[in-house]
C-alpha cells in the first residue's frame, strides 16, 4: 500500500545536483515586465503558499546544474546508509523498489527564489532506510552524498518522522536525468538544494559538517520559511 504524505505550505530547495546552480529563470517574452519593476505584491494578493522573496514557477520546473548530467542506469543505481549505524546496508534498483512505496505530495522552493506548487513524487520513505540501518544514539546529523560526488549537510531531525524521500517517479512517470533520476533525495521542507540528484547514500555523523554548497556561502539548513539562503541569514 502506497503511503500519501501531503504537506502544503512547508516544502524544500535546489541547487541541486553535484556543485552550483545554473540559474534557470527564463524571463519570457519581450513584452513581459521583468519581476521586479511591477511594484510588490500587496499582501492580500500574494499565495499563502509562497515562502518570503520566492515566486510562482507555474508549470515550469527550472534545471539547476552545474555540471554534466550524469547518464546513470537504473541498474547501475545503489542506495547505502552507513556511519553511525548498527547495520551498514546497501540496496540496489530492485532491492529498493521491493520496500513499501511512500509518496510526497506538496511543494517544493528553491533558493534561487523559484516555487513550485502540487508536485507528486513517487518513492520510498527515508524512515524505511534507516530503520533498517539501526542509527545510533549519538547520530545527529547526515552528510548526503550523490554518484556525482555532490554532498549536502542535514540534521537527522529534518530527515526522519516522515520528512524525506528518496523518489524514483515524478507525477507518474520516471524521474528525469535532469532532475535527478534514476533516483534522489526529497527533504522539501527545506530549499532544494538539500534534496540531493542522483543519490548514492546517507552518511550519519554526530556532527554538523558541510557538504558543497555550505562550504561555499550557503546556510547550513536552508529553512525557505526562515529565508535561510547564506551563511548568516
């Protein structure tokens, strides 16, 4: 049975993939006001939905890379949760598809400012991972790390009680290279650049260390509702 977990107003970011958004933002035709000449959006007319200083992607979905797209096979695909773990384990495409399918629907914010509202992905939830890993009591943290060799900080609390994914299907169909497939990490309540393409695996740690992005500006959490983009914020 497929567990529904729809959750509207807090969601997540990306910058995703392996190191550094390529900023996506395609300004539209000459005729269109470019964002930010038109005045502010009065409060009564502004979504409830959108985080502080985000906007309305519609239907469209930016691309943020700044690197080559991976080409990887489901086949070639594997998951492995270890550090401080008492059962370091690893799961291939098939292992992963045979656990109990978990779904997420809401929204999703990237720190480059982008929102998108009513997204679907289809997948498993990150509790089974771990509960199957056993973490140790002096886990706190985890450093997600990607076939890229992207890497991004999370605390274990934002990752566990039904707050992240890794997702294979978006909408009903398989999840775009693009956009991280075979496989990536959702955890939407934060920007997206925490929701790590193309995953490989979860390291736990008892402490904070960053991953990329962090290493060079970005917040060490990335709250959307906090605005938390940089360092400092």
């Amino acid at each position: 049975m497929t567990q529904s977990t729809d959750t509207t107003p807090n969601t997540a970011y990306e910058p995703s993939t392996a190191h550094g958004p390529d900023t996506a933002y395609e300004p539209g035709t000459a005729h269109e006001p470019t964002r930010g000449f038109t005045g502010r959006a009065r409060a009564a007319d502004r979504d409830p939905r959108l985080p502080p200083g985000q906007y309305d992607a519609g239907d469209g979905w930016p691309v943020l890379s700044a690197e080559v797209t991976p080409r990887l096979a489901a086949a070639d695909w594997t998951f492995r949760v270890d550090g401080l773990v008492a059962a370091p384990r690893t799961w291939n495409w098939d292992e992963a598809h045979a656990l109990p399918a978990a779904e997420y629907r809401g929204d999703i914010h990237c720190v480059t400012s982008w929102s998108k509202f009513g997204v679907r992905f289809g997948g498993v939830s990150l509790d089974t991972f771990l509960a199957a890993a056993r973490p140790l009591d002096t886990a706190t943290h985890v450093i997600a790390y990607s076939h890229t060799g992207y890497t991004t900080n999370l605390p274990l609390a934002d990752v566990t009680g039904g707050r992240a994914w890794i997702v294979w299907e978006y909408g009903d169909e398989p999840l775009p290279a693009e956009h991280g497939g075979p496989a990536r990490l959702i955890v939407p309540h934060l920007y997206f650049w925490k929701s790590a393409k193309w995953v490989a695996g979860l390291r736990l740690t008892d402490r904070d260390e960053p991953g990329f992005w962090e290493q060079n500006g970005y917040h060490h959490r990335g709250d959307p509702w906090a605005e938390e983009r940089y360092a400092g914020d």
